[in-house]
C-alpha cells in the first residue's frame, strides 16, 4: 500500500499519457486533471481515442507511457479489481448486466463488497442487512422499485440502462467513469436519463464519454476534447463552444453533417 495522497490532489490526473500499438500511436501525449466532485465529458469524433482512453484508467490496458494517479496514487498498469477496490468504478457502451438475476440481485451482488459483507457458502444473504438496505435505497431512486423481483433480461434497453448505472454506483465509488451512458435512448429517456445521472453521481467525479452534445452541455463542468490522439481543447462549455479547433474537429463537422444531411 502506498501512503496517504497528498493533500488536495486532483481526483484523477493523466499526465503525458500515451498508447502504441507497434507503430500505431492511439494517445499521444494526454495531460488532464480532474478535481474532486468534478463531471468533465471526453468528446472527439470516432477513432479519437475516447475508449483507449478509459481503457487506461480504469487498467482495461496499460499505458506505453504516461501516468495516471487517482487522488495522488498511481494506478495505470494495475488490474481492474484492485483499482475498483481503490474506488473507481466504470460501466460501459454495451449494458453488462446478469440476464438471469432479477434487478435486486443485479444490485445487491454489487453492494455486498462496500458494505463489508464477505461471502461464505453457509451465510443467508437474507442477513446482509447494510447491502439490502442500499440495494432497496437505491431502487428508489432508479425508479426500478416496481420492477425488483423482474430478471434483468426482461427490462426495457432504458430500464437496463438505469440498472446498470446503479450497479455502477451502488459500491461507493469516489470516480464514476460513464462510457456513452446515452447511447441508444430517445429523446425522453436521454433526458430522464440525465437526471439520474445527475442525482446518482452527486459528490463523485464523473468523467464521461458522451456524443449526445445536449447532454455533454448541459451536464458537464469542464469538457476536454480528443482529436487523434491529442487533447486539443479543455475548458468550461462556454469556452469549448467559441473554441477555433473544437469547432472545425468535431462540432463544426456535426453541424454541416446535420445540415446537408450526411451521416
């Protein structure tokens, strides 16, 4: 174990992050810092190098060079579990949920840990009391109450979503890293789906990979933008939307695709 991190050290910080694969340079050079509480969203047009990016610090891959602390402690290069139990949790494009649990167990097999329930074989989970009152919690707040006893393979694609986002959250994690947390929904859900975003990370930092710009400005603090590779852009949305590189990279392109009506 490491010692204690420095006193007001970022959440989580890149610096000089990079990934090769033989000659092929996918990061170059990433250098970010996100403050504690903090919801920054990563954008950039595809092959920008958004997924590599969360692949790293959530230790999907280890880096070819570069570092990554979260809250002053190095963690590029170490196992996905050990940095989930360091509290980072993540959840990804494709809903990764267990089909044949119904939605309290989806929810309470990731509560036990964080609530200092250890399984053994001849323990009732019935007894978990910390991690049955979080999972009933946290079912509320989801909307999902109604449907607790349902398999999570019978839930809607928008109910499978919120699952997944409280799977995500129900372990107590200080960094929640959302990939595309949007993808998919229509309108109604994307914005019902922000809310619960919103409330279910509150206090935590959220980095975010999101193309749904209503939902990037209206829910980000800061938003950094990838070009291949290379962090092009970092600021408050204000300043990502008057942003010269920002607007020819990724958001001018959108916008004449719109119009001409190119996909």
């Amino acid at each position: 174990m490491s010692g204690a991190a420095p006193s007001g050290a970022p959440a989580l910080e890149l610096r000089n992050l990079c990934k090769r694969f033989g000659r092929t340079e996918i990061l170059r050079g990433v250098t970010l810092s996100v403050n504690a509480g903090e919801r920054v969203a990563i954008i950039g047009p595809n092959g920008a190098g958004k997924s590599t990016l969360f692949n790293l610090i959530s230790g999907g891959m280890d880096p070819s060079a570069g570092e990554v602390l979260m809250h002053g402690e190095r963690i590029g290069g170490r196992r996905p579990f050990e940095i989930n139990r360091l509290g980072l949790a993540r959840s990804f494009q494709v809903s990764n949920l267990f089909s044949n649990l119904s939605v309290f167990e989806n929810l309470r097999c990731s509560a036990l840990w964080s609530t200092g329930y250890r399984y053994a074989f001849w323990r009732r989970l019935t007894h978990a009391r910390g991690a049955n009152e979080r999972t009933e919690d946290l079912l509320a707040r989801l909307g999902l109450a109604h449907r607790r006893d349902t398999l999570a393979s019978q839930l809607s694609y928008a109910e499978q979503r919120a699952l997944e986002l409280g799977i995500t959250v129900a372990g107590g994690p200080r960094v929640v890293l959302l990939d595309e947390p949007t993808a998919g929904m229509s309108r109604s859900e994307t914005t019902h789906f922000t809310g619960l975003i919103r409330q279910l990370t509150e206090g935590r930092t959220l980095p975010t990979v999101e193309h749904d710009m209503s939902v990037v400005f209206s829910l980000a603090d800061r938003i950094a933008v990838l070009a291949q590779g290379e962090l092009i852009a970092f600021g408050t949305p204000q300043d990502i939307r008057a942003h010269p590189a920002v607007q020819q990279a990724y958001l001018g392109a959108r916008d004449t695709a719109q119009k001409t009506g190119a996909h």
